[in-house]
C-alpha cells in the first residue's frame, strides 16, 4: 500500500513542477495561465488522493473530496476572472498567435 | 532528542521516506520557479497567476506534512489554504479591473 501512496506522491508533485515550469517557461500570459491552472490542480488532487489512502479513514477521505471538489471548482472561476481582466486591459499576446477569436467575434457584433 | 532522530533514521529506507524526499524536492524546484516569475513578470497579471500557483504548491506542502508525520489535522489546514488563495485570487483580479463590470 505505500507503494501506491509513494507513487502518487511522486506523480502529484510532479505535475505541480511540470505547473511551474509552464509558468516560468510559456512566452504569454494567457499560456501561463493555462499551464498554472490545469497542472497544478490535478497535481494537487492527485497528492489528496494518496493522503487519503495512507490515512484510510473516513475522514479523511471525506476531507480529500472535499477538497478536491472545492480546488476544481473555484479554479476555474479564479481563472476565468483573472483572463476576462486582462483581456479586458490589454494584455498582449504572443506575438506568434495564430488567431484571436474573441476579437473577431467582437468585430462582427 | 536523540530518539527522534533515530526514528527518522530507521524510516528513511522505506518506499513512503523515499517518495516524501524525491516528492518535496519536486516541490521545491516549483516554488523556486513560481518565485522567478513573480521576480521577473511583466504584468500584474503574470505575478497574480504565479502567486496562485504557490498557494497550490502551500497546499501540495501541507498534503506532504500530513503524510509524513501522519498527522491528519494538517488536511484541514490544506483546505482553508485552497479556500483563502481563491479568495485572494479573485480579489486581485477585481481590485486590477478597476470596478468597470
């Protein structure tokens, strides 16, 4: 059993790194973003699974879904928000982006 | 104090001592890398997200902590770090809006 759990650990902290290394690495903030969020959540959910299986109680299994529920559901929300800003602030893209749809949408309304 | 030690000597070959080391090195490498971006981002924006990602790293931490030293209460913990960086996410994001929406 705490192979798994040493496992899952390792994966989860991982995928936390490989979060970081996209916020560090991506050349535009939107890209950024996408790397911070997505990464690192399913990191972060990955590791709550393994403390829940080294604990084995119903606590804390009830605990790590909690938290697992709340991290995907606000992450999202948090994200939206934050690139809804800086869209809205001008926040410039790569310059080798191929296309930006909401700006054509925007010119068609 | 001697005894403490002596614990953490006995477990350090076991596959649980092993992953917490290599895991918390991992977790290391991304604070330090989330840090650069707050140093050197260009925007607010930039400096926000990786301020997010190490709240999500804070909590990576304390599962880390949890397990280690088995101690069940640092999931609590977890949870309010996930809820109070949320906040404050979202708060930096409407507080750089300016109030236009």
């Amino acid at each position: 059993m705490s192979w798994i759990v040493g496992l899952l650990l390792i994966t989860g902290a991982f995928f936390a790194f490989v979060a970081a290394l996209g916020v560090n690495r991506l050349p535009d903030f939107y890209m950024r973003m996408h790397a911070a969020t997505k990464a690192g959540a399913f990191g972060a959910s990955l590791l709550l699974v393994a403390s829940a299986i080294h604990f084995g109680s119903m606590r804390a299994v009830i605990t790590a879904l909690l938290i697992i529920g709340f991290f995907y559901l606000t992450t999202p929300i948090a994200a939206q928000t934050l690139a809804q800003v800086a869209y809205r602030k001008k926040v410039p893209l790569w310059d080798k982006t191929g296309r930006d749809q909401l700006a054509e949408d925007e010119k068609e309304d | 104090m001697e005894s403490e030690f002596a614990v953490y000597f006995d477990e350090l070959g076991t596959p649980l001592a092993i992953a917490t080391l290599i895991g918390s090195l991992f977790l290391l490498a991304a604070f330090g890398l989330a840090l650069v971006r707050i140093i050197k981002g260009p925007t607010a924006f930039d400096r926000i997200v990786a301020l997010d990602l190490i709240g999500g790293i804070c909590l990576c931490a304390m599962i880390f902590f949890a397990v280690h030293f088995d101690q069940q209460v640092l999931m609590d913990a977890a949870f309010a770090i996930a809820l109070v960086s949320f906040i404050g996410t979202v708060a930096f994001a409407r507080y750089l809006g300016g109030g236009e929406q």
